[in-house]
C-alpha cells in the first residue's frame, strides 16, 4: 500500500512484520490478466517493482537474488547448455545465464509478458541480453511447457517465480517437479527460489518432500540475504539426481571469467551452510 507519507509497506501479517520504503513517485501501475503490476520510484534503492502487493525487485538489492538464482546451479552442473527458466519476466536471472559461455541456449517462459516489457522501460540493466541469440522469449504458461517438454531435453530448470499463490500455485507441486524431473538430463539440476527460511520454513520442508517423492534423490538449500524480501534473508533450493549437489566446479566459479557483484566461489559454499533449526526442521530427508 502507499500510505500518505508516502511509504510502501509490504505487510507479513502472521509473522507481525513489515518492510517499507520511502518512495518518490509512483511510475506505472497495470491489472493485467493475471496480477496487478505497480513501479514506483525510491528514495534509496532505485526503481521498485511490486506484483500484488509483494515487492518483487529494486534496483539497489536485486543482483543478490539473481545471482543466487543463476550461477550456484550453473557451477554444480557439470556442462550445462541447454537451460530453462520458468517465471522471471524481469529478465535479471536471465542475464546472469547468459553470462555462461557454455550455455548455448536459454529459453524464458514467463505467462505475463507485461513483466518483461516494464522491465524493458523501467530496469533496462536487466534486459540488456535479451537480444543474444542464445535467448528465446515465450510467453506462456510455464507449467504446461515443462509438460510438454521433451524427455532428457534440458541441463538445467531455473524456477524464478513468484510466491506459491495466484499464477505461480502450480510451480511447487510433485507434479509439476516430476515433469521437470523427466524434461531434465540425468545430471540435470532443478533450482526453484523457496521463500524466507525464517518465515516459511513449512514452505520449504513441503518443497523438499515434494522434489524427492517426484524423483530427485538429493534436494539442497542456498541461503543468502535479500534486503527487501520479508525478513530480508531469501534462499533457493536445488534438486538433482546425479551426485552430490554440495559439490561444484570451484576451480571454474573462481576464474569464472565474467562479473558478478555478490556471487563468487566462496559465497557458494558459504550458502550451502545449514544453519541448526533448518537441520531439525529437514530431517529424515536425504539431502
């Protein structure tokens, strides 16, 4: 909402919280088919964009999140090429992507293309590399596209979604991971963003249950901090099933060879680090 002296608050009513900032102007705001989109200008983190009332990115703080969401899956695959993303209309985890020199095709599949269009006038950083020829832009459902994918057809899934309500629902479900599952190679790795550890620790334990009862025998979780995110600490969590996901190519992320402003081989394994709650939370799954 935006209060009269002028603040936009995002509001974690279960959890007696709330994250605000002073914002300049409102820039655009649009209902399409499937949410309500509105930008507005900051006094301290740049252009913000806020889907349904979440805030979704700034452009102060979203290098963290999509850094995390592209290069620790990239670096554990062993030779990824062939890469999907679901969801991330803003085209930042693209970017990142794209980044990979070895990656020789990234397909986006993101059901609202007003996302990327705004993205195009009002955070033009992150679709800078929408014009490399390795990109393919579709606007679709993205569920139905991972179904309809062929077998062993891709390296990696990058699910860069909203939070599991309205159009993203379908994105953390057994079926839909078990659709990944078979679109996936066998070293392919799955990598979904899995809300706040403090906050929606339930979210996490049924996404866990749900990548290993779709097929994939190791699940992993990344930490690391999201400032305008509820609590301000995100994660994104790995599924695969050929070899241990803790393990990555660190000799490759440290001449990694491309810039990054929060992503390097050590930060990597940093995020792989379990803080004790999130053990006891997730035990009994073999992770």
């Amino acid at each position: 909402m935006l209060d009269p002296d002028a603040w936009f608050s995002e509001i974690a009513d279960q959890d007696g919280a709330a994250f605000s900032l002073k914002i300049r102007e409102r820039l655009h705001q649009e209902q399409t088919p499937y949410q309500l989109i509105e930008i507005y200008a900051t006094k301290g983190f740049g252009n913000l964009m806020v889907i349904d009332g979440c805030t979704m990115l700034s452009s102060r703080d979203n290098f963290l999140y999509h850094e995390m969401m592209a290069h620790p899956a990239l670096f554990t695959h062993p030779d990824p090429k062939r890469v999907c993303i679901i969801g991330g209309g803003d085209c930042g985890t693209l970017r990142e992507v794209l980044k990979h020199p070895g990656v020789e095709r990234a397909v986006q599949i993101d059901i609202d293309e007003r996302v990327t269009r705004l993205a195009e006038v009002y955070f033009p950083e992150l679709t800078a590399s929408n014009g490399d020829p390795r990109a393919h832009l579709l606007f679709q459902d993205g569920v139905r596209w991972i179904q309809q994918a062929a077998t062993d057809s891709l390296d990696l899934i990058i699910v860069d979604s909203t939070d599991p309500i309205g159009p993203a629902v379908g994105l953390f479900t057994s079926d839909f991971y078990a659709a990944c599952r078979r679109a996936l190679g066998p070293t392919g790795i799955l990598v979904q963003q899995s809300e706040s550890p403090l906050y929606h620790i339930r979210v996490l334990q049924d996404m866990h249950a749900a990548m290993h009862s779709a097929g994939f025998t190791e699940t992993r979780t990344l930490f690391f901090p999201q400032p305008i995110y509820p609590s301000g600490w995100w994660s994104a969590t790995l599924a695969g099933s050929d070899g241990p996901l803790a393990h990555f190519r660190i000799e490759d992320a440290r001449r990694k060879g491309f810039d990054t402003r929060y992503y390097n081989a050590e930060v990597h394994s940093a995020a792989l680090a379990e803080p004790e709650f999130f053990r006891h939370a997730l035990a009994g799954f073999k992770r």
